[in-house]
C-alpha cells in the first residue's frame, strides 16, 4: 500500500475548514499542514503543523497545497506552490 499524500491547507477561514472537512474523508490523504494569519483559527493538533503566514508551509514537503486565501494572495500562493512541484487547487 502506497503511503497518504500529504496536504497543506493555505488559508483557514470558512473555505478551508470546509475542504479539511471534506478532506478527512478521504481514505489516501492526510491533511499535515495549515496556515492562517488569524490566531482564533489555529489547529490544536499534533498531528498537524500549523503556521501564522502561508509561506512557511512551503517549507514542508508536501504533495497537495488547497489554497484557500484572499485574492490578493491566492496568485502568488499558486505560482509558489508550482514552482517547488507541489500540486495546487484553488
């Protein structure tokens, strides 16, 4: 059996946690990394890291970013993200 891809989740207002939602659900995928700016979003798990500004998460090695940040952000999340091979939804 082949091993979970990993996720990261940029941006965890109401269209993130809405995609972890769903993303728990999937038998293959283990959602390991989330970032938000807004401290009353923060993830208290040990199972997942969880970061104040979106570019750390492309620190991680991640197969998967959701991206799920403000406009202004999402453009820049996505080229990132692509430029280091990791796969993008937004």
């Amino acid at each position: 059996m082949s091993a979970d891809l990993k996720i990261g989740i940029a941006g965890y207002g109401i269209v993130g946690k809405i995609r972890k939602k769903i993303l728990d659900g999937i038998t293959g995928l283990k959602v390991v990394a989330i970032s938000d700016k807004n401290p009353k979003n923060r993830v208290l798990s040990k199972k997942i890291k969880f970061f104040d500004n979106y570019k750390k998460l492309f620190n991680e090695n991640l197969d998967i970013l959701f991206v799920s940040l403000p406009n202004k952000y999402a453009a820049e999340a996505t080229i990132k993200a692509l430029k280091k091979n990791i796969n993008v939804f937004c």
